[in-house]
C-alpha cells in the first residue's frame, strides 16, 4: 500500500492537475429537473433532495474523475439533511473511490482525546477504503483547542496511509480576527504553522511532505508565500479559488518547482457552472453537465499556465 501523499501526488501526476473539486449541493443551486425527477422518482430515501444530491454528486464525479485527482465534499451540505444526508455523503465518498479518486473529507473536526480519536476513526479510511465507514482518505481538521488535540489523528492517519489537512490561514474574510492576533510576537496562523510543519515532519518518511497538511486560502497570496517558506514539508489545501476571488497567480507561491506540494479547491466555480456567465453563453441550462466539464479544464489550464503546475508530467 502507499501513503497518502504518495497517493495523491501520483494521481497529480497522472492528470497533470492539482486540482480537488468540491462536492457543495445547494437545493437551490441543482441544476433544473434534478429535484423534480428525485420527487417524482422512487428512491432509498426519505428526503427528495437528498436522492438529487445522491444524483448531482455522482453525475459530478463521473465528469471530473478523468481530469482531476481528487473531489472534497462538504460534510455541512449534507449533514444538513440529518440522517438522509448523512448517507447520501457516504454513498458519494464510496462512488467517487470507486472511481479512483483521492477523497478529502471537508468536516472540519477537532476535540479532545477518545474523541478526536472518535473522529479520526470514523472517517479516516486512508490506503484501504474499507478501514472506516466514512471511507476518506483524509480529513480537515481544526486545532483551535490545542496542540494535543491533533495528535489523535495523526496516529490514526498514519496507521491507515491517511492525510489531514489542519486549518492555517482560512480564505474567509473575517479569518483575520483571530488568526491574525499577535502572541509572542508572532500571528496566531503562525504558531499554528510551526506546530503543524512539526509534524509534517515527523511523517514524511523519506518523502518531501508528511502525512499532515494545511489549510491556506487563496485570498491571501502574501501569507500563502510566508507560509510556504515556513512550511516546506506541509502539503497545502488551498480553498478560495474562483468564486472567492483568487486567481492562479495568487497561489503559485503554493508550489514547488515540480508543481507539487498544494492542491487547489474549486466548489461551486464548477459544480454550478451552468450559472456562470462565461457558461451561460456557451451551455443550456440542461447542458449542465458540459458546462461542468468546460470549467474544469478551463481551471487546470489556468493553473498550467499561471503557476508550477504546468509542470507537472513535463
């Protein structure tokens, strides 16, 4: 079996994209026919748009699985749903590993001792999909109550070939208020990065980065270029892309020469595709599916050509 970051790099390769694709259904977003067709539809579940968002995300993952590596589904848009949701976000986890991507679980998890423990084994499943029953093969996780609180899952992660993502520098525009505050002469996000390039270390092996990542926002090119000097065996997760207004060149610090070391996140810039004006003149709205694939390859062009990335496979 191979690790996580052997995993993901290798599937990096292979499709010339560091580029996760981020499962967000919104019911008021789905494309149009897809809540009616689950209504009139039978279905497992009790809730109509869970069965539409059961039906989106796949239909999602059969487009993205031949040009990227990996999705990451929110847990939030389906926990939403309670009990149905729930299932239907284990159902996407499983059908997009059958599909042979990299799956980063986006649940933001973090507690103390047995619990975080709780946590990581529930959803870490790593090198063996089987492992656990939400099946990811990594997880972002918030070490707002401490040092301690990580580690937890980290020995999970590393027993199972798994990888985490720890919150850094958010893409959001409040993250200032608390990440930026001054503590021994140094900003929250940067205590929080030296502990978490710590244990990048630790994991790495012989590989360039550990089994433990961060999560560092796009909206912030400058920070993002810091941290990266700071952090130079941490694999980036790097939300903010796109509909929140970062650009490629914004992120291209992220990289190192062989267009490793981050992954980009676009969400609903390419699951909602067909609402974009740069798509709307291309793509009816029941032609959703290529406006999907369209901003896709639009994005991983991007990338190519405004960051490292473009060499990858090179």
């Amino acid at each position: 079996m191979a690790t996580y970051i052997e995993r993901l790099n290798s599937a990096i390769l292979a499709k010339r994209a560091p580029v996760v694709v981020g499962l967000d259904p919104r019911k008021e977003q789905l494309p149009p026919g897809l809540m009616d067709s689950a209504k009139s539809g039978h279905s497992y579940y009790s809730d109509p748009t869970a069965t539409a968002y059961e039906r989106f995300c796949f239909q999602i993952i059969d487009i993205v699985a031949p040009l990227v590596p990996a999705v990451k589904p929110q847990a939030a848009f389906f926990e939403e749903l309670g009990p149905s949701g729930s299932l239907v976000l284990a159902s996407v986890i499983r059908r997009a590993r059958e599909a042979g991507l990299i799956v980063i679980c986006d649940a933001k998890r973090g507690d103390i001792g047995s619990t975080a423990e709780a946590y990581a084994r529930g959803y870490l499943a790593g090198s063996d999909r089987n492992a656990a029953p939400w099946s990811a093969d990594s997880l972002t996780v918030n070490p707002y109550l401490g040092p301690d609180t990580l580690q937890p899952f980290v020995d999970v992660a590393v027993k199972r070939e798994a990888g985490l993502y720890v919150l850094v520098r958010t893409s959001n525009p409040g993250a200032a208020g608390f990440q930026d505050l001054i503590a021994d002469g140094q900003t929250h996000y940067r205590h929080v990065a030296a502990a978490v390039e710590q244990l990048a270390q630790e994991t790495r092996g012989e590989q360039t980065y550990g089994a433990v990542g961060a999560v560092v926002g796009a909206t912030y090119p400058q920070e993002l270029a810091e941290l990266r000097a700071a952090m130079p065996h941490t694999h980036f997760l790097i939300p903010g892309y796109g509909s929140q207004g970062g650009t490629a060149q914004d992120i291209a610090a992220a990289f190192d020469a062989d267009g490793l070391g981050a992954i980009v996140n676009s969400s609903r810039g390419i699951i909602f595709a067909y609402n974009n004006a740069k798509y709307k003149d291309q793509f009816a709205p029941e032609q959703w599916e290529s406006a999907v694939e369209a901003a896709t390859r639009d994005m991983i062009a991007d990338l190519a050509e405004h960051t490292p990335a473009g060499a990858l496979g090179g």
